[in-house]
C-alpha cells in the first residue's frame, strides 16, 4: 500500500479537478443563509410496524 504513495503517476490536485468537472461540470451556486429555509415534519413518525395477521408471517 506504501507503494502506491510513491507511484510517479499519481494525478496532481489540478487533473483531478480536471476530471471532476469532466464528469460532474459545473456545480450551482451555494444557496445563502438567508435563501434557506426550515422545515418541519407534518405528519407523526410511524410507530412501528404493525402485527401480522398471521403467525407464519412472522419470520
């Protein structure tokens, strides 16, 4: 594994920007604190599975 670490082709930090925009493009803006928002949940979580109807369901 320390091999790797010493291999002379390893990509630099610029050609793997390179190939990040090359498979990615161009990400969007970074959205403002003041453009974001909160958000509650507005039904109650699940309580859990319900029982099954019959015992060979139960696993």
């Amino acid at each position: 594994m320390s091999e790797d670490r010493k291999h002379p082709d390893r990509s630099t930090d610029d050609e793997f920007e390179v190939k990040r925009h090359v498979r990615f493009g161009k990400l969007p803006a970074r959205v403002a604190p003041e453009d974001q928002v909160e958000t509650t949940d507005t039904d109650p979580p699940p309580e859990g599975p319900g029982e099954p109807q019959v015992r060979r369901e139960w696993g």
